[in-house]
C-alpha cells in the first residue's frame, strides 16, 4: 500500500474548490467565547472537511451513486493530522483507493493542509525572535480549547528538532550559494564568538549598493587558515577574485594576509573605528577624549597625505608619555587612510571608513541567540550563526552613497595600477643596482 502523507510542494490547482460550503454554527458556538481566532478555526476545520470531500467526490463521483468509469473508489476514514498555528492537530482524513489495484490515492486538500514545512518556519522565527523552546507553546495563536488540547508538535524536544533542521537547511544554504552572478566591489570581515566558538563571516557589497552575507567558518581564533578557508570557499562557489576589491577589515594581520592570499588585488582598508579604540586602550582615561578627537579630525581631513600629517604629529606627541598609544597609531596607518587615498565622495566614504556594516549583521546574529546557553560543538555556532545572517539579510538596505560605487571602481582599479607601476620601477631599480 503507498500511502502519501506529507508532500514538500503540492499543486493548489488540483483541489477540487466547491462554489458553496457551508458552516455547522452550533458545533463552533463554544468558540465564540473564547476569541474571534478560535471561532475561524472552528470554522476552518468544517470547511477543510468539505474541501476534502469534494477532492474525494471528483476522483469517486457523488456518494451512494455508481459510475462504472471512474477511476477510484471511498475506502473509509484513517487518523490524520494537519499543521495549525504551529502545532498539529489530529483530523480523520478520508481513503481513497485505485480501482486498478495500484494503492492509495492522494486527496488534494489533506496533502496540502498535511504539509510540515510551516511548522519547521514558525518554529525557527519564534526562536529567532527570542523565545525559548520551553516557552514556545505561549507564542503560538489561540486555537480553542478544544484544538488545543488534542494538538500536538509543541513539545521541547519537538520544536528543539524542527529548529535543527530549519539552521541546517539555512547553513546549507548559504555555503552552497552560487556566488558567480555578484559583482562585488567591497568585501568586509569580521569574527563573533558564540561561546567558546569562533564564526569569521563575510559580507559582500555589490556595484549595486547591495549587501550579500557571502559565507562563514568556525575557528579557535582569526587565523590566516581560517581566513584563507572561508575566502577559497568563496572562490570555489563563483566569486570573482580577480578583479580589484576593497577589503574593508578589523586590523587583524591574519584577515590581511588571508585576503592578499586569495584576491588577485585586493586593496586592503584597516576599520577607523577599531584604530581609535585600539589607541584609546594604551591611554589612561584622561587623555582618551582629547587624543580621540584629533584623530577624528585628522581622518576627516582633506587629503591622505594631511590626514597623515596630523596623525605623525600625534605619534611623536606620545612617543615619550604612552609609546604603546604611539606604536598602535603608527601600525597600519597607511591602510586606515585609504578610503582617503581613494578620494570618495563623503556618503560613501562613512560608510567604508568602518566594518559597522558587517558588525550590524553580526549583532544580528548574537542577539538571536541571547536565549542558548549552553553551546554544543562548533556545528551548532555555525547553525545559530547561518539563520543568524540571513535573517539580518531581510533587514538590509542599500549602503549609503551606493550612486558612487561605479566611482570607488574607478578609483580601485587606478590604485592596483600605480601599485604595479611602483613595484615594476622598484624590482628594475633593484636589478640595475
């Protein structure tokens, strides 16, 4: 006997929709007292049943009358059950067998109402949002008592499954993305620990303007390996690396070599933000204000080579009173200015002075995973993580001043050019001499 009780997609065409159904208001009357959604559930359960029985009278014919051409026969009632506000709940669904002898034939209505996959959604939306799976029954809609009592699904270990699953298939999907079709022109990275587990992710801005959460890997810490890891992966999945890119980082040596590792040219940005706060911990608190704000100043300034300027002047002032503030301003400066180099319209220019845009996603993803305290393996970071990122993707917008992307490509590829002039002028000094 093939029996067909669950089914990932169904065609809606193939129900057999009656002009006219009617509702038994007295076997709902008790639900008025409970709320208007326990009424429509009521209902809805009547007009299920009907729906049912007119896809079983189309493969049948009318109940009590023979038709020697049709092609299935009612063979009775079985226990059944259909998803309901994120719970199932137990139905009687009706049989219908082939005259041919082949089995059980599907009904159209039950297949369609049998379906899981909402349960697995709502279950991983709920938990996202922040409720726990201890709590989940108290965020699902009021069904009736009646419905509620019989429903099933909504267990710990139940909704724990689902959850599993849905980070599973979300994990899956984005490490699995095509990536060819993107033409980025900035790549931003960073790591978020969950626990003891270190996920570095990656986040992509197209010419477009618009953000793409590109992949992930779990590492004890962000080493070159992990960075170079996740950037292979990338590669493997499309991405075009051989085009000049901006690679927008946290200051991380690691996430620096990494990238030049896997990019033909990239050009590397060092985070302005992580700068003032790495200098800002080698002050003591008195001089945090004053040495922050001319920082600031100077990494507004008009040019690179004035931002530069200041930012030596600076060091020089604390070579003598706080030397490690002095060797954390001298260490990258050049790739800090180099949204300054690249001489971007203002707009565009805050937005890639920082990594805020891939540190928005990863708070994202930490905030939706509040609840868990207790972390598994690395795996489950990674799932957590995963569902984290694209949930965070619904959220995205275009990035500020995304009209002047086309120039940041302009101004990327004349950079990796100069570059390569300077290091063909360089190596033939070097063989003359």
């Amino acid at each position: 006997m093939v029996k067909k009780y669950q089914m990932n997609e169904f065609d809606t065409s193939a129900l057999a929709v009656p002009e006219r159904v009617s509702v038994a208001m007295a076997e709902i009357a008790a639900d008025m007292r409970e709320g208007l959604l326990a009424l429509a559930v009521g209902a809805g359960l009547q007009v299920m049943a009907q729906l049912m029985e007119a896809d079983v009278t189309a493969v049948c014919g009318p109940r009590g009358k023979h038709d020697p051409d049709r092609a299935a026969t009612r063979h009775g009632t079985g226990r059944g059950s259909l998803t309901l506000g994120g719970r199932r709940v137990p139905v009687r669904r009706p049989r219908v067998r082939a005259t041919d002898g082949t089995g059980e034939v599907s009904v159209p209505a039950y297949e369609l109402f049998n379906g899981t996959e909402l349960l697995g959604k709502m279950a991983m939306e709920r938990m996202l949002g922040g409720l726990s799976t201890r709590r989940y029954p108290m965020g699902l809609e009021p069904v009736g008592q009646a419905v509620q009592e019989s429903s099933r699904s909504t267990s710990k270990s139940a909704v724990s499954r689902r959850f599993v699953a849905m980070t599973e298939t979300a994990l899956a999907d984005l490490l699995g993305k095509d990536l060819s079709g993107l033409d980025l022109v900035a790549v931003m990275i960073d790591g978020v620990y969950f626990a003891e587990h270190l996920c570095v992710v990656a986040l992509g801005i197209d010419i477009e303007g618009t953000k793409h959460p590109l992949g992930l890997v779990e590492g004890s810490t962000e080493n070159t390996t992990v960075v170079k890891s996740l950037l292979t992966g990338l590669r493997d999945r499309g991405l075009d690396t051989t085009r000049p890119v901006l690679a927008v980082l946290d200051g991380a040596k690691a996430l620096a070599a990494g990238v030049k590792e896997v990019f033909d040219h990239p050009v590397i940005a060092r985070c302005q933000l992580h700068k003032l706060r790495n200098v800002r911990d080698h002050l003591p608190e008195n001089m945090r204000g004053p040495v922050t704000k001319r920082m600031r100043k100077a990494y507004h300034a008009d040019s690179a080579l004035a931002a530069e300027a200041q930012l030596v002047a600076l060091a020089k002032e604390l070579d003598k009173t706080h030397p490690g503030a002095a060797g954390s301003l001298r260490e990258g400066m050049a790739e800090t200015l180099i949204v300054l180099r690249l001489d971007l319209p203002p707009t565009l220019a805050r937005t890639l002075r920082s990594t805020n845009a891939v540190e928005s996603m990863i708070s994202i993803s930490r905030d939706h995973s509040r609840n868990v305290t207790r972390w598994r393996d690395g795996q489950m970071a990674l799932r957590w993580c995963a569902a984290g990122m694209l949930e965070a993707s619904k959220q995205f917008r275009r990035v500020n001043g995304h009209l002047h992307l086309p120039a940041l490509r302009a101004a990327l590829e004349a950079h990796v050019a100069a570059e390569t002039v300077g290091a063909a002028c360089n190596t033939q000094d070097v063989s003359a001499a």
